[in-house]
C-alpha cells in the first residue's frame, strides 16, 4: 500500500472498514489485543508513509457524511472530504472558515494534522474551528470539547492520530462570499512577499515562488470576499464564484493526472519558520535549489498565518508555513537527493527556531 507522497510503502496485517464509531473502536481493541498498530487513513493524502502502517489499517472513508447543519456549525464524519463539506453546507449559504487548498482530503486527516489554509493568516488553522470531536480514546467512544475533556480536545487536534482515531467533528460555519476577486502582486524577494502577506487586507491570502529565467519569482495571492479596495501593487485580477475558487486547484489537478505527475513521488517538505527569520530561511534554501530540484510540477509555497489553541501543532509564536512540494519527474532529481535536501531544509528551520510540520517528507 502506498500514499500520496509514493516513497513508503507498507503491508498492513489487515484492512478495517469501519461503518461506525464502535466499528473504530472493536478494531483498536483488536489491534490492541494482537500487539498491532491501528492507523486511521482517509483519502491517504500523507506524504511519507504517515497514513501507512503493517498493522491494521482503518480506512476512515466509510464515516462519510455531513448532518446537522445549521446556522452556526455543522457535524461531519471523519471520513468526509471538505469537498462534501462544501456540498453539504453551501445551501445553507454556509461554509467553514478555513479549507484546504485542495479538498480531497478529510475532515478526520487534516484535524489530526492542524490543516492549514488561505484563510489561516486571519482565523488560524481548520483545527482552531473545531467546537466538539467523537474520538475513540483507549478502547471506547468518548466525546470531546474545550471544557468537555480539553486534555483529550488538544491531544488529537494536530496529534496525527497518535492519542486517539477522531470519528467525527462538528464544525464552525461562517456566511459564504458569492464571488470572490483574486488579485495577483508581485514581489521583489521573500521579504517583500512576507510584508505584502502581512499588510494587505484580503480575507485569504497565499505566497508562491516560482522558476523563471532570472531564478525565482515571487508572488502573493490575496483574494477579497467583499468590497474592499484593490490591494497596492496588484497586476491582475480574477473574478470567480466562491466555489469555483475553493476548487481552484481541480483543473491543475486533472492535468497533472493526464500527464502522470499525480501518481509520481511527492517528496514534500513543510517547515514552520518564525516570521522575523523566515526570509533568510526561505532565501537561503532557493539559493541551493533549481527548477531541477524541484520537479517539473512542483509548487513553493509560503503562508503567514496565525495559530490559534492547538498545542500539538507545535509551531512557533507568528508562524510561517513554508512549503517546498517537489514531484518527482523524469530527468529531474532523485527521490534521495530531494529527501536530503529536506532534511537539510529541517535542520536550518531548528536552527532559526523552527519545527517540522508534520505531514511532509523529512527523514529522521
């Protein structure tokens, strides 16, 4: 069995497809019973081996679904894509304040690791939105919340799955723009990118460098939900539905696909930087890569972001999510050569005060 990222592979012992919470709950005691890991695993969106195990694999999709919503929050199954989400809660005129840029990925997955999003600069990470969780926390169902067993609450948002298999989660939900516009400015280096990303006032906000002839090229993202004014700088614009540019990623996704880049190895690494250290960080890392150690369709991304109550998220005061999601293409480098280069990445983030974000691609 493989994940997304497609460098580890493992057998699992056995394959659970639980149907229930309870469901969840009699194969933790049977993996428990037999000595085995149990790893939850959704849309299997890990990038290096996170959603694997050789022990028994709970695959989470059969806790789909999406009920109770109402004005201000709605309960979706672990197993539930915010793609369902979405669908389940756009009708009501309703959405969660942060998503995923992609949203194939779950409810259950993207809590355990934090999930971080566009919207992450104002309201923190999809973890912060949580109001309650049902979670199977040594051998039985329990239900949690941050005054209902906060112990637990904070110790399986951002836990990967480690203190307990959340089963489902009930959700903030905020009104929903009906057009959103995105504006494009560029910037002169990573510095400028961070000050852009800090001082505009747009309600969802992304940094990316990209490959050009002169080395890399440096963008913001900022996206208004509302009226307000063009940011300074702007040299394109887009308007677009709200969910069209939820979904924005689904036609790169379609081509990358057709092309064969979908299923390469994804060797990604995700730092957390601290803000007044993170363009030497990020510039200091560009100066050793090219194009041909990032992959013929890999992304460099860069979000300022605020992080509210989520201990096991472990990221430092005024964080930086600093993202190198390489591919692996032919005539590019090697999945090694691109694991070292991560963990040389990791070990200058510890060194300006940093920590891995876990859910990429960092050998130990």
């Amino acid at each position: 069995m493989r994940d997304f990222g497609g460098i580890v592979e493992r057998s699992p012992a056995r394959v659970v497809r639980p149907r229930s919470a309870d469901d969840v709950a009699e194969a933790l005691r049977e993996a428990r019973a037999r000595r085995l890991d149990a790893v939850p695993r959704g849309c299997g969106h890990s990038t290096f081996g996170q959603s694997l195990t050789g022990g028994i694999s709970l695959d989470m999709r059969g806790l789909a679904g999406v009920g109770d919503v109402s004005s201000g929050h709605a309960v979706a199954g672990a197993g539930t894509t915010w793609r369902e989400v979405l669908a389940a809660t756009l009708p009501h005129g309703l959405v969660p304040p942060v998503l995923t840029d992609f949203l194939d990925v779950t409810v259950g997955g993207t809590v355990s690791a934090g999930g971080v999003g566009g919207a992450s600069h104002l309201h923190g990470t999809q973890a912060d939105h949580v109001l309650a969780l049902d979670v199977v926390s040594g051998g039985r169902v329990v239900s949690c919340a941050p005054h209902v067993r906060a112990e637990l609450f904070d110790a399986v948002r951002g836990g990967l799955g480690r203190h307990g298999v959340i089963t489902s989660a009930t959700l903030r939900l905020v009104p929903a723009p009906e057009r959103v516009l995105t504006c494009t400015i560029p910037c002169r280096d990573a510095a400028d990118l961070l000050r852009t990303q800090c001082e505009v006032a747009a309600d969802d906000v992304s940094g990316r460098v990209k490959p050009s002839q002169d080395g890399w090229r440096y963008e913001v993202k900022a996206t208004l939900y509302g009226d307000g004014p063009v940011p300074p700088g702007t040299a394109e614009t887009e308007e677009l539905p709200f969910l069209a540019f939820a979904d924005r990623m689904r036609p790169d996704v379609e081509e990358l696909v057709a092309l064969g880049e979908w299923a390469r190895p994804h060797p990604w690494a995700m730092v957390f930087l601290p803000r007044d250290r993170a363009a030497d960080v990020i510039e200091a890392t560009l100066k050793e890569m090219t194009p041909h150690d990032l992959g013929l369709s890999g992304v460099i991304l860069v979000k300022a972001l605020r992080v509210g109550h989520v201990p096991m998220l472990a990221a430092p005061p005024d964080p930086v999510l600093f993202s190198v999601l390489k591919t692996a293409s032919p005539g590019c480098a090697p999945v090694p050569d691109m694991l070292a280069a991560n963990r040389a990445l990791l070990d200058r983030a510890r060194a300006a005060g940093g920590t891995e974000y876990r859910v990429g691609a960092i050998p130990e």
